[in-house]
C-alpha cells in the first residue's frame, strides 16, 4: 500500500530499469543491456580521449584568433567553421570537454562522496542529527537548482573552482537520500548488529561493513548525475554566468553562436550536439547499470 | 477530517520550511565578500560613500537586528528593495511572475497531452519498433539541455518557418498561447522524457490485474478499457513523480525565459545577480521555493483524492 510522507521526496532513479515486467527471454535481456554499455562506454571514450589528448587532436589553438578568418563556412581547414573572432569551432569544441566533462565530473564524484558519507551517517545515527540533516535536504531541495547556484556563486565569485563547489552543494542531497534509504533497511540486520557487539567503532562499521553494501547504490546513481551537472554548467555558460570567456566552454559557444543563426547556425548547433551525444552515453551505461540492479 | 488533519500538518511544514530557507538565505548573503554599498558603486566608490549607503541600507546594524527587521519585512510580505529598479521587490515580482506562472502551466499541460498517449501506445505495444522507438527518446532527451532545445525550436520554427515569434511576449490569450509555444515545448520534450518512461511501467502494471482481466472477460476492449479501466488507475504513481519534477520544471523554465526573452522571473534573475541585485536574488528565490512547496502540497492532496487507498500519515 502506498502512502504520502511528509514532503520526502524519494529520489527517482533517472531511468528506471525495465526488468521484471517485461518478461523478455533472458539472453535478449543480457544481450540488448551489453550492447546498451558498449555504446555507452564507447561514446565516453571519445570524450575522454578529447579531454585527455586536446593539445594533439585539435586542429588548431582555441583561442587564437584569426579575424580576417571570422565566421568562415565549414571546410577541410576548419571542419566546423569559424567563430565570431576567427577561432576555429572544432578544437574549441574539443577544449572545451577539459572544461564542462572535467568539472562536472568533479562536482559529481565531489558530491557522491559527501552525499554517501552524510547518507550513511544520517541513517546510521538516527536521532536529532537524522532529523536535523533531513530537514536541511529538504530545504536544499525545495529550492530550484538554479536560483540556489546563483545565490551560492554570488557568495563564492566566479571560476571554475566556485562552479564545482556550488555544484557539490546542489546535487549531494540526492546521494545521501540514497544511502540514508538503505542504511536504514541494513541497519537492524545481524551482520551489523555483531559488528557492532563485536566492539568495532562506528568510523569502522560505517566503511567497512555497510558501505560496501550500499555504495553500488551512489555509483549508480553517478552517470545520471553527471549529465545534470554537464547540462547545469553549460546552461549557466549559456547566461554567461560560471566559467568566463575566453576559456572554450560548450554553454557559452552556443550562445556566442545565436547572434548567427541564420547565416551559421552550425555555431550553435555543433556544441549543443556534443552536450546531447554525452548525455546519450551517460545514459545509455546508466540505463544498464540500473537493468542491472534490477535482476539482482 | 484525517485529510483535514493532514493538510494543516503539511502547511505547518511548509512554514517551517520556507523560514529554514529564509534564513539560510540571510546567511548566505552576509556571508559575501563585499559589502552592499561595495557591490552597488563597484570599483569608483570612495569609502565614505560605500559607508554612507551601507548605513541608509541599514548593513552597519549588528546582525541580529538586522535578521529581526528582515525577518518583520517578510511577514508583511516585504521582500526589500531592488538595488537595480530602485523599487520593492514584491512589486517586480507582481509583474514578472505570471508570466513565469503561465510558462509553468503551459508546460505541464503540455506534458499531460503528450505523456499519455505516447505511453498508452508503447504500453500497448509492448515490445514492437513503437514501444522500442517511445522508450529511446527518454536517451536523447535527458541529455538536451533546455536552452539549446530552445535554440533549436527557434531555428526551425520561428527563424525558418517564421510560424512563432522569435521571443519576447505577444498580448492578449492568443498572443500569450502563441508566444509561449515554443518556451513550453521546451520543457516538454525533456520532461515528457522522464514521464512517458514511468506511465508506460505503470500502464503496464495495471494491465496484468485482476480487474482488467474482469473488465476484458466483459468484453470492455480498445479505447474503452484504457481510458475507463486502466488509464485511471495508472496515472498515479506518476503524479507523485510529477511533485518531484515540479522543481526541475521551475528550473527549467526560469533558464527557458532567458533563450526566448520571455519578461518573467527566470529573466530578472539572471539580470539581478549580473549586477549584485541581493535583495531580488534572494526574493526571487524564495518566491520560488514558496510555489514548489505548495504545488507539492496540492499534489499530495490530489494523490489521495484520486487514490483513496493512499493512506495519510
């Protein structure tokens, strides 16, 4: 029987596995979930090696200009075209994954580590402190991610560094609901009650003993993480908040290109496909991690 | 009288709520590095001026009477006054958020129009290309983000088909259904992404119960059985899945309004925090913190009203 909590919001998975109800003969099953990853999987390669490997595959330096260049059509010398001031689109492109894939990243695996350790103690613990932190994630939530960011980068300034902190406040809250969840089911378990009867310290019972049981949990959770903070870093690009120019960031490369849509659309169009390719990655080892844990 | 109970139990939640945040956006916004007198003169202040603002502001008080003032502002429903507009914040949001409310409805009525046919079809066809096709667009949506999704429909739609116009807010209802297409449209494709995935699972749920078997060994078929049998009973689940989309939705909006220069609060809070706009800031995000908690109030009533199994704790 379902039944209304006060305000709990429940994190949801972002895409639901598909098991149990759709009763596929399991070899299909396995086979369409490793295809899921290996494209997966080979989508974030691609954007890993142009992170890693910019300096060798970019044609050219983002930010060198060249204006008598400016706004230049595609071709074989710049296959993206040309910027407002002559920079060549694709190796800003390229560049620009050391930026948005390199921050979100951090933001990311910055708040599934305070969110997991939070969850665990929180739902550990129990008592004025579960209370007290349950209520700060419902007022961290109950804000919109984006006016919180704003607030929090007008305190911490701007920059890269500011960015992933704000972004840590904003999307732990998520991890720790996770954890908090299953600690709570753990807790009243035998392992950890002779853990606990055994004399070891909480610090001790914490990592070793439910950690390991409810960290696939918040790695889980990750790749779909990633893609919001991706999506929050270029949109706040986009409003020419965040990252300054003249760093090549996706966010900000669309919204340099949308004074051109008619004449060079592909300004704007070019970036906005490298966000969406990511988030189809992502998603699609997401997907597969959750189909997963569904069978289990 | 136990939903009555209930009620005033979540609206005493919801106070407490919007006062944590209030504080703790009172606390944040000490805690910036300059003062408000700095931020408004910015570089070519003298000290005597930056003094002299900060002491008409009041900043120069000690903290606590300054919280009580702030404090005793907002339970008249004073949020301050915009450095930027030089008037009170209420008034700038008395303008500025229908517009924001209005792209919000749109949205989610959007999403209903779309959500439950594309689910009912996938549902129903389970496991055929057109469930398969259905259950692929969540993967591609999640990724778009809203302001190039917008991007892209003003290409297409406003630039080279010239159908909608190309941003900003027509008069009139059918001036505002026309200009608010595209913003609403927006946030649809990413939001229905989200819904469709979970409908169809519930859809597919209700279909093995007993009571469908029941309505089907009636001879109830086709369009019958789902919008009378199964529709009903499985647009639930979802709905409490809206209550926690609802606050991505006033995010996605807020970021939607500045791609299609649309006058709402999205807009005015992007322009406030270029220029330090505190008191706006933080209005804006309490106003906004305030609506999802009372959209989530009312859906939460609604579950149970629509939903008498739902028990209310």
């Amino acid at each position: 029987m379902t039944s209304v909590t006060d305000g709990e919001l429940q994190p949801q998975p972002l895409a639901a596995g598909d098991g149990g109800i759709d009763a596929a003969p399991d070899g299909a099953i396995r086979r369409r979930r490793s295809a899921k990853l290996i494209v997966g999987l080979g989508i974030l390669c691609v954007y890993v090696i142009m992170a890693v490997l910019a300096p060798v595959v970019a044609p050219y330096n983002p930010l060198a200009q060249q204006i008598p260049d400016a706004l230049a059509h595609p071709s074989l010398h710049h296959l993206l075209g040309t910027d407002q001031l002559g920079r060549d689109v694709l190796s800003r492109i390229i560049y620009g994954a050391r930026v948005d894939l390199v921050a979100a990243t951090a933001a990311s695996v910055g708040a599934c580590m305070v969110g997991t350790l939070i969850g665990l103690l929180t739902g550990y613990a129990g008592g004025w402190l579960d209370v007290a932190l349950t209520r700060v994630m419902d007022m961290v939530q109950t804000i919109p991610s984006f006016t919180l960011l704003l607030v929090l980068l007008l305190v911490l300034g701007p920059g890269a560094r500011s960015l992933v902190i704000a972004l840590i406040v904003t999307h732990w809250v998520v991890y720790a609901r996770l954890i908090r969840g299953s600690v709570l089911t753990l807790r009243s378990q035998d392992f950890i009650s002779a853990a606990w009867l055994a004399g070891l310290r909480v610090p001790r019972i914490l990592l070793r003993h439910l950690l390991p049981n409810v960290g696939r949990q918040a790695v889980t959770y990750l790749a779909s993480d990633i893609i919001l903070a991706v999506t929050a870093i270029a949109s706040l690009g986009y409003l020419g908040i965040g990252i300054q120019p003249p760093t090549a960031e996706w966010g900000s490369m669309i919204n340099d290109g949308q004074d051109f849509l008619s004449s060079n659309w592909w300004l704007s169009v070019a970036p906005g496909v490298v966000v969406v390719l990511l988030g189809l990655g992502l998603a699609l080892v997401s997907d597969s991690f959750n189909e997963r844990k569904d069978r289990l | 009288m136990a939903r009555l109970r209930y009620v005033g139990k979540r609206l005493l939640y919801v106070v407490l709520t919007l006062w944590g945040v209030s504080l703790l956006l009172f606390l944040l916004m000490h805690a910036l590095p300059s003062s408000p007198g700095q931020l408004m003169l910015g570089e070519g202040g003298t000290p005597d001026q930056v003094v002299a603002i900060n002491h008409a502001l009041g900043y120069d008080r000690p903290i606590v009477a300054q919280y009580l003032s702030y404090m005793g502002g907002l339970l008249h429903g004073d949020l301050g006054t915009s450095y930027l507009f030089q008037r009170p914040v209420s008034d700038e949001l008395r303008i500025a958020l229908p517009v924001t409310l209005k792209l919000a409805v749109y949205a989610l009525v959007l999403d209903v129009v779309v959500t439950i046919p594309l689910a009912t079809i996938a549902a129903m066809r389970k496991n055929k290309p057109v469930d398969h096709a259905i259950r692929a667009i969540p993967l591609v949506g999640i990724g778009m983000p809203p302001f190039w999704t917008g991007t892209i429909l003003l290409v297409i739609f406003a630039v080279a088909f010239k159908l909608f116009p190309a941003g900003g807010l027509e008069p009139g209802v059918g001036g505002n259904l026309r200009s608010l297409f595209l913003p609403a449209l927006t946030q649809t494709i990413v939001a229905s992404a989200i819904l469709t995935r979970s409908l169809r699972q519930s859809i597919l749920e209700v279909l093995q119960s007993d009571y469908i078997l029941t309505a089907r060994a009636k001879g109830v078929r086709g369009l019958r059985l789902v919008v009378g049998h199964v529709l009903p009973n499985a647009v639930v689940p979802t709905l409490s899945l809206l209550s926690v989309l609802f606050a991505g939705l006033i995010g996605g909006v807020l970021i939607t309004e500045s791609v299609f220069a649309l006058p709402g609060i999205g807009s005015m809070v992007v322009q406030a925090f270029q220029v330090y706009d505190i008191p706006l800031v933080s209005g804006i995000t309490l106003v906004t913190a305030a609506l999802i908690l009372v959209m989530n109030l009312l859906l939460d009533v609604m579950y149970t009203v629509l939903d008498p199994r739902v028990v209310l704790k």
